[in-house]
C-alpha cells in the first residue's frame, strides 16, 4: 500500500506541495490538517482514544476524529470521510477556525499543522474501527477542561492546545 502524501502549506494554506506522511513528520514540515468535535443532544463532546498502535500519542484522548486531507479534498470532505474511517458515521460538518502548531513527540516526530477545526452533530454511539481508535466517551466541554487540568498527560497535544486557546470556537 502506498503511503499517504499530506497536502504542505504556508502559513496562509496555500498549497505547496505534497509529501509523504511519515517523511513530514520526521521533517516537521507544516501542512494541512482538520479536527472534528461531535456533540451529541446532551451537548456532550465525543472524546475517542486513539488506538495503541498509532505511531504517535497512542492511547491518548483526544477530539472525536482528526487527520489529513487528501489532494484535491476540501475540508469538509475529508472531516466526513475520516468521520466515517474511524468512527463509523456521517454528519454534517461546520469549519470554525483553523490555527498552526507544532509539537514534538518523544517517538522524534514532530506535527506541524495548519489544524482545521470543524464541528458537527451526532447523538448515537459511534461504531469504532479498532485500528484506528481503542475507545470512545462523552463528556461535557467543563468536564474535559476539568480534566485536563487535572490529567494533562492522558491527553493528546493539539487537543489541549485547541481547548487552550480556541475553546469558544468549539462550544456550542
């Protein structure tokens, strides 16, 4: 199987290029990415924990779903798609904001993304692919903001960075 290419980008999204996943990651090469934050009727937030094979923050918890769009993919595409992937569902999307981060893992890998950050609505429980995600759980925005205070380690980077500084742009 041919690896994924990841869409590079300046710092104003503009396509640059294209590269293999694994060789951005190792380059810290920034390029384009998206998180989704499902609700539910609750206004519960669907936190997954990321499968412990994954190549970097396994069996951390992070936002409903998050990767990398493909060429050619709009944003909105792509959240759908790996909604679907990893979670087993569909909804529809809304792009809030994006923002560019860039953190170091202790694996020598680093992500540096252009992060898009799109919400939706869904209120059953998803049906996990276990490649891809070990767990699932609802939890109100407070409660995860509790939680990360207190447990700031069992939480994936660009998750923490999102609650940190672009909190109002998820809340419903």
């Amino acid at each position: 199987m041919k690896e994924e290419q990841v869409i590079l980008v300046n710092e104003n999204d503009e396509q640059i290029g294209l590269m293999p996943k694994m060789e951005a990651h190792e380059k810290a090469v920034l390029h384009r990415a998206f998180s989704v934050f499902v609700f539910n009727e609750k206004n519960e937030l669907m936190l997954q924990q990321r499968a412990a094979d994954k190549y970097h923050s396994p069996l951390l918890w992070t936002n409903t779903c998050c990767s990398h769009q493909r060429d050619g993919e709009s944003n909105l595409e792509a959240g759908k798609r790996r909604l679907q992937e990893e979670m087993g569902f569909v909804c529809e999307l809304e792009e809030k904001t994006s923002f560019i981060y860039k953190a170091p893992f202790d694996n020598g890998l680093t992500e540096h993304e252009l992060d898009h950050i799109m919400v939706g609505s869904y209120s059953k429980n998803p049906v996990i692919n276990r490649e891809e995600v070990e767990s699932f759980k609802w939890m109100t925005l407070e409660e995860v903001k509790d939680d990360i205070t207190l447990n700031p380690q069992i939480y994936t980077e660009w998750f923490k960075i999102i609650f940190e500084k672009f909190y109002s742009f998820i809340k419903q």
